[in-house]
C-alpha cells in the first residue's frame, strides 16, 4: 500500500535524526560543547517533518479511519497508544527548546543536562513508537481496513504529498537531515 510504504520510509528518514540526536548527546557527555544552532535544527525537523508532516497524515488520514473504523481495539491502539506517544513527543521537543534557551542564557550544568535529557527521552520515545508502528498498527491497518478505505487513504495521502512539495517541505527538511547526519557521520555511539 502506497501509505503505509510512504510513511516507513518517512520513518527511517526520522530514524536517522534519532542516530544524530544520541550522537550529539554522546558528545555533550564526552565534554564537548552544546551546539545550540545544530540543536535549533534538530528542534526543526521534529516540528514540521517528524510532527506536522508525518504524525500529520497519521492522524489527520489513516489513524482518524482507524479509530473510526476498527472498533474498540482499533480506538484504543491509536488513541491510549499513539497518540498519547505523538504528545509525549512534542513535550520533550518544547522542553528540549526550554532547556537550550536557559544554557543560552546561563550555562549551567542543570541545563545541560536538561538538554541531554529531553533530547534522548524524545529520541528513546520515537524510537519505540516507530517500531510499534512498522510492526504492528500499520500491518493491523492494512489488514483490517477494507480496500475501498485504503484506498481513500491513498488518495488523501497523495493530495497531503502533493501540497506539501508545493511548500518544499520534503526537500527543505531532509536537506537539513542530510547536513546533519554529513556532519555527525564521524562521531561514534
Ligand atoms: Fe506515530
Ligand atoms: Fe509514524
């Protein structure tokens, strides 16, 4: 299914952040300074790619078809599971931004560590969340939809895609994914 296809794809792009997000933090913890701007950038990306573009067709198209369709199992699995998990996200990026404000303003060790912590706590999230996903709501959708649903999705899907890449959204987001992972490439976990 086209969709679902998409969206993992979408996943390793995001799984990829997640490498650049330990990689970072592995750094402050090896002593080297908090690099605020690649910070900013990784802020970015989990706010319009990872959150408004992806979790946006998510739970605009295919959980909303999921919940309404899918009985009380369907319901449960997104709303008490994903959706819980895509709020839980957007907590440690806001806290992430509140944490690198105040090492801005004065460079604490609290704040670092802030830093540290809510950057990994959003990149251990996403991890689980996402192989939850490529594993099991996905294949349960596809499964326990009917074709003429899916199909629905697919559309409402591509028309998403499309006025996205009017926006350059796709384009805008992994260029900055791709200059990060460039400049993290040497640094080990
Ligand atoms: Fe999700
Ligand atoms: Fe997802």
């Amino acid at each position: 299914m086209y969709s679902v296809k998409l969206m993992v794809e979408e996943h390793d792009n995001i799984l990829n952040l997640l490498t650049v997000i330990k990689k970072a933090c592995c750094g402050i913890m090896d002593g080297q300074e908090v690099n605020d701007s690649d910070f900013r950038k990784i802020i970015e990306f989990a706010r319009n790619y990872a959150d408004k573009h992806h979790h946006g067709k998510e739970e605009q198209i295919l959980f909303r078809e999921m919940t309404d369709r899918l009985g009380d199992i369907g319901s449960k699995l997104i709303k008490q599971g994903m959706l819980v998990e895509h709020d839980m996200g957007r907590l440690h990026i806001s806290e992430l931004e509140k944490a690198l404000n105040q090492y801005k303003d004065n460079p604490r060790t609290e704040a670092k560590l802030g830093i540290v912590t809510e950057a990994m706590g959003y990149a251990n999230l996403l991890q689980r969340h996402i192989d939850k996903e490529n594993l099991v709501v996905y294949t349960y959708a596809e499964k326990n939809l009917s074709p003429d649903v899916l199909e629905s999705v697919d559309q409402r899907v591509r028309a998403f895609e499309a006025e996205a890449d009017m926006n350059q959204i796709q384009e805008t987001y992994i260029k900055i994914l791709q200059e990060l992972e460039e400049k993290y490439s040497a640094s080990l976990l």
